[in-house]
C-alpha cells in the first residue's frame, strides 16, 4: 500500500531528527533526560514479561486509567502490569497514583526496530491503549504477534475524525488491527464505525474519568495549601490548564473580580510547563503575584500554580474553577475532575474535546458558558456572592457524576475475562 511505504520513509527520515529531539528536550528539561533509551526499545532491566500493557500519553490518561489499572490488579492478580508514558508528567502521575505496583516505562516511538526489541523483551499479553492513541507499527506488529489490542475510553470528536479521514485508508487499516473499542458515547462509537471500525468491535461503554478518585490525602493537603497562601476567609477561584492567548483573558477578567471582591485570588495554572515563566510575567503587570515553586506564601491576588500533579488539590483550594482551552480553539480540558471535588464550572465555547460531558453539566445546570473576560469575571463574582446557588451547583455536578459512573467496572471485568479465557490466566471474582 502506497500509505505504508510513505509511513516507512517518513520514519526514516525523522530517526536523525527524533534523536535529536530527545537531546535537545533534556537540555532544556532535566525531567526528559531519563528513559531515553526506552524510546528507541531498549526497556530497563528491571521490567517484567508476560505483561497487561497500559499504554497512557500523559497525565490527564493515567489519572483516567489509574483506577481501572488498580481494579484489573484485584480481578488478574497474577498478571504484572506494564504502564507506558510519552511524558514526564505522565511518568510523575503514574508513581504518584500506582506506586511499585505497576512498572513505568517510556513508548518506544513507532519505528520497527524499537517495537521489536521492546515487545520481544515484555512480551504483552494484551495492549490497552486509551483515548485515540493509534499508532501503524504499534498495532501492526502486535496484531503480528496476536496480542490483543483494545482501545478504552475511545473518543473521536468531529474535528478529529475529518482529520483522520484525509488519510482513510490508514485509518480503516489500523482501526481493523484493534480488537475491541469502548467507546465514551454513542456519537464516538458511529464516528469510529464511519471510519471503518467493524461494527461488532465497537461497543459504548462511557467514560472511565466519572470514576476519578480523590487521593488519600485529599483533604490533609487542601488544608495545607490553604493555609500556606493564607486563603482562610479569601474567595478563591481557579483557571485550571489555560493556554497561551487565554491568560490574558482570564487576569483581565480576575481584575474586574477584584473590584468586587478585594481579597479575591486567582489559582493560574497554565497547561505546559514551558509557559509557566511567561503566565508569570504576565500576571505581574499590575497584580501581586507569587509562584508555588518559590513563594513565601505571603499576601497575593494570583498564584501561579508551576507545579506538576497537583492540580486536583488545586481544585480542592478553590470554590469555583473556570476550565481551560476553552477560550481559545484548543477544545477544552475535562470538567469532571473539578466537578468530583464540589465546584461549579464555567467553560468558554471551544469544548470539542469534551462535548458530551460539557452538555451533561451543562444540561444539568452547573456548567456555565463565557465568551470574554467581561462575562468570566462577572460569572466568578456571581457564584462569590451567592453562597446558596453555589452549593447547589456543587450538588448537580456530582449528581451528574454519580450518574455516569461505572465505566471503569466494566471496562475492567471486560478484559479480565478475556485474559481469563484466551491467556488462561485465574481470575478473581464470580462476575468475570
């Protein structure tokens, strides 16, 4: 096929440029500078074989997966657990959340020679990839060794689907090596069909991130951050994963909060670290602003959240929380983590990555649309100043999530069973 051999050359000619990257990314990022041989297959020592491979881009994925992984440790005891990252803050999350309970490794990116070495050295039972991370090595050279591929908590907007039917024939090829998609919504599961996905592959599942769960130490740590920036008594809300052409916006709009509320604060918390010295910059023009990372916790209108995997207690810190890459066309972060600590939620209309859980909250009453920072700084001001309808809200949004959990269990029993089943493998509970 004239797409492989495109593929195949494109990869060739990248091999220079992606060592170079790597390079180039641990100068300027020491978290980058371990695993790189693990991009290019060569996996550490100390990683088991005959492994249940996770693979999750980065950290919104292994938030979303870390309790199906967990659920999967009590139905298949027996099987060792491979977690695959292509991020540093990915890699962060997965000890954070799983600990040595699972081996963390980096993806060997999609050239023949590093798939090779790695799947000959773990030896994958089945590959779980999340979201819509396709790759035409990965899946074809694990289809080669019959190792099940499934795509979990699949989703495919609009926009991406146009994208991927500019290269129709790969796409149709590669949804053919997976084995079973569990799609979010019904819409997804049709846009995966339309691709090319046989229909008795795709099923609708709903989504694993409804079934987030707080950290132990939820709200030991919420009180700590609260009462080292002093927030005792302060309305406080949070812009939550912003991205550039939309802080601007949001400080504008923190502005017109403070004329109301003088002791209100702002938890900025931009969606990449490499912007976090240029947000504070910004933030600096005519507001008092201290970072996470260097702060003294002294009296201060914005605080730059520069820190990586904190993001929920963040959440906790605050009482309402606006969701990022909203504002701008970059589709939207996910509502469901705020909505599972208790805030009402305000959204700018760029939500295509999260449409359907958007309309939930939205529908429900407890998701609120802003356009500019005129109607995002009257909004916080409006849910500051009336205590009563902010509680409600709070109650609608884990309504709705209560509602729309339970995607996790069956996800897992799913593939418990057939690890069961086709790897003969003792499985632990009567359902499966």
């Amino acid at each position: 096929m004239i797409w492989r051999a495109f593929y195949a050359a494109l990869l060739l000619l990248s091999y220079p440029f992606m060592v170079l990257l790597t390079i180039w990314r641990a100068a300027r990022n020491p978290a980058y500078r371990g695993g790189r041989r693990e991009r290019f297959g060569w996996v550490h020592a100390a990683a088991p074989r005959d492994v249940i491979w996770i693979h999750a881009v980065s950290a919104g994925e292994v938030i979303a997966a870390a309790p199906l992984m967990r659920r999967l440790m009590t139905l298949v005891p027996d099987a060792p657990m491979l977690v695959t990252t292509m991020t540093p803050t990915g890699a962060n999350q997965v000890r954070r959340l799983l600990g040595n309970r699972v081996t963390h490794c980096y993806a060997p990116y999609d050239y023949p020679w590093a798939l090779r070495r790695f799947l000959k050295r773990v030896r994958p039972r089945v590959l779980v990839l999340i979201e819509t991370e396709l790759w035409p090595n990965m899946l074809r050279m694990s289809a080669a060794r019959r190792i099940p591929v499934v795509l979990i908590n699949a989703r495919m907007s609009e926009r991406s689907a146009n994208r991927y039917r500019r290269v129709a024939s790969l796409t149709r090829w590669m949804l053919n090596r997976l084995t079973w998609i569990a799609a979010q919504y019904p819409e997804h599961a049709r846009r995966y069909v339309d691709l090319g996905a046989a229909p008795a592959i795709v099923d609708v599942v709903g989504n694993v991130k409804f079934d987030v769960e707080l950290p132990d130490d939820f709200k030991e740590r919420v009180a700590a951050l609260r009462s080292r920036w002093k927030m005792a008594n302060r309305p406080v809300w949070i812009a939550a994963s912003t991205h550039a052409g939309e802080d601007q916006i949001v400080l504008d709009a923190h502005r017109r909060v403070l004329e109301r509320n003088r002791d209100a604060l702002l938890i900025l918390v931009p969606r990449h670290p490499e912007r976090f010295d240029a947000v504070a910059k910004l933030a600096s023009v005519g507001l008092a602003v201290q970072r996470m990372t260097d702060g003294s916790g002294g009296a201060t209108q914005v605080l730059i959240g520069d820190t990586m995997g904190q993001l929920i207690y963040l959440y906790g810190a605050a009482v309402v929380a606006f969701i990022g890459g909203s504002l701008v066309e970059a589709g939207g972060h996910n509502p469901i983590e705020p909505a599972t600590v208790g805030l009402p939620l305000l959204m700018g209309p760029y939500d295509f990555n999260f449409a359907s859980v958007a309309a939930m909250f939205e529908r429900a009453g407890c998701l609120h649309r802003v356009t500019d920072s005129t109607l995002l700084g009257q909004s916080v001001t409006a849910l500051f100043d009336d205590v009563e309808r902010r509680e409600a809200e709070v109650e609608l949004a884990k309504e709705v999530v209560a509602a729309n959990a339970g995607a996790t269990d069956r996800i897992a029993q799913r593939l418990a069973r057939e690890l069961g089943e086709s790897r003969g493998l003792a499985v632990v509970g009567n359902r499966v």
